[in-house]
C-alpha cells in the first residue's frame, strides 16, 4: 500500500510577512492527524496535530478565542 503525501497550503488568510504555517488536511482520513510546519522551512520538522485537536484550534481562531491580549 502506498503512502499518501501531504498536500500543504496555506491560510487565504496568511500575509507576507513570513510568519505563516502550511497544514496537509488531505491525510486526516487516513491518519487522524492534520501536519503543520514553518512555511520558511519546508524541510524542517512537521508537527502532527488530532484533528479533533486541529478542528477546535480552528474554531477558537475564528470566535477571536485567541487573540492577542
């Protein structure tokens, strides 16, 4: 069986000043994790985030749950 490989994109969100994350949502099914990494450094490590973990990071984010104070 072959392994799939992560699909990575980044937020519409994101802005140019380099401070971005990629994730690969294309292997959740098949692992239940959600891959993130630095955008700058595309061979670095990966950090492999639930998803259930990931969903509620996302939701906090879009309800301002973590803005800076």
């Amino acid at each position: 069986m072959a392994t799939e490989s992560p699909c990575w994109f980044k937020s519409s969100y994101s802005n140019t000043g380099g401070a971005c994350v990629e994730v690969a949502t294309n292997l959740v099914a098949a692992s239940g994790t959600v891959p993130v990494r630095d955008s700058k450094n595309l061979t670095g490590p990966v950090l492999d985030v639930s998803a259930p973990a990931f969903a509620l990071f996302v939701t906090d984010l879009k309800a301002g749950g973590l803005d800076a104070v």
